[in-house]
C-alpha cells in the first residue's frame, strides 16, 4: 500500500486550526486598507512599549548590580576571596576527594612502569656498550675523530697499534665522492 497524498481522509482540514481553543483566531488579520493601517500602528505601537520596558529593565539590572558591588565591597568581598572561596568549596566536595585519589594511585602506577622501563632499558644499553660490536664501532669512530683533529690542528695524531686483524690505512688526502666505495 503506498502513501499518497491523495489518500488522505477528505474530512481532514487542508490549512492548520489557527483559532485558540475558545474559538476566537490568535490575532486579527486586517481584511481591507483602513484596517490594515490601524493594524500596523497597533503593533508598532505595542513594539514601542515592549522596547521601553526592556530598556527600563536594563536599568534596573545595571542598579543592582552596582549595589551588590557596593555590598560586597562594604562585606569584603573581592573577586579574589569569592574566587577561594568557591575552590575551597570544590576542594571539599566528595568528587574532588575521589579524583584526587583516583589520580594519585594513576601517577603512582605510571612512575613504577616508567621506573621498570628504564632500569630495562639502562641494562639493555650496558649490555649492548659491552658488545664486541659496539667496541669495535667505538674505536673506529675514535679512530675518524682523531683523523680529522689531526687534519684540522696540523699535527699527527697518534695511532693505535694495528691489531692481527686489521691492516694499517694510509691517511685520508681528499674528500670522498658520493660514487666512490668506501670501506667499512
């Protein structure tokens, strides 16, 4: 079964009920010249009225809110004292006690796994310093950065005796090009 506009009951009104529940319509809609004249300067007129009143209203606002300065002023009350003493308020309540709790046992159980985490990872670094690997790449880098002191403060550098394994290499004269091999 489709919906169809058309299907709808022929009783049912096409136009929405305007008219308040006693029977009289919400506002009265001119029907001719005059009336539609008189209509508007009605309604200016009553726009006129309900702006007077906002504008007696902020007037009355902007008044007590000057005296209620002046009270607190008279009673000591600074912005700086309301301002503690709704913190303090706060501090009291249970939420705030409950928060504070629930964070202090969170910052406790992060310091312990950061701990762990760093004691793991200072013994993974002494392990790896120890490495014949991590030797061997030491002295080669100790090695590079005597070479160019030397070069740099015009005086030989001290080698390190050669050991069984490894041969004696001449002294770097120039600069290394992107396409050259170099040895490692």
């Amino acid at each position: 079964m489709e919906n169809n506009m058309a299907e709808t009951e022929p009783s049912a009104p096409i136009y929405p009920d305007l008219s308040t529940q006693d029977g009289t319509p919400p506002a009265e809609i001119p029907s001719t010249q005059t009336e539609d004249e008189s209509w508007k300067k009605e309604k200016h007129d009553e726009l006129v009225k309900i702006e007077d009143e906002i504008d007696t209203l902020r007037q009355v606002l902007t008044a007590k809110e000057r005296e209620a300065s002046e009270l607190r002023k008279l009673l000591g009350l600074t912005p700086l004292g309301i301002l503690k003493a709704d913190i303090n308020k706060i501090q009291s309540s249970q939420a705030y006690k409950k928060t504070v709790e629930t964070l202090k046992s969170a910052e406790q159980a992060t310091a312990s796994a950061f701990s762990s985490i760093g004691s793991s990872m200072s013994m993974k670094f002494s392990e790896m310093k120890n490495s014949p690997t991590y030797k061997s790449f030491e002295e080669k880098v100790e090695g590079v950065g005597s070479s160019i002191m030397a070069k740099v403060s015009g005086t030989p550098r001290e080698t390190p005796a050669a050991t069984p394994d490894e041969t004696p290499q001449a002294p770097i004269t120039q600069q290394p090009h992107a396409g050259d091999d170099l040895p490692m």
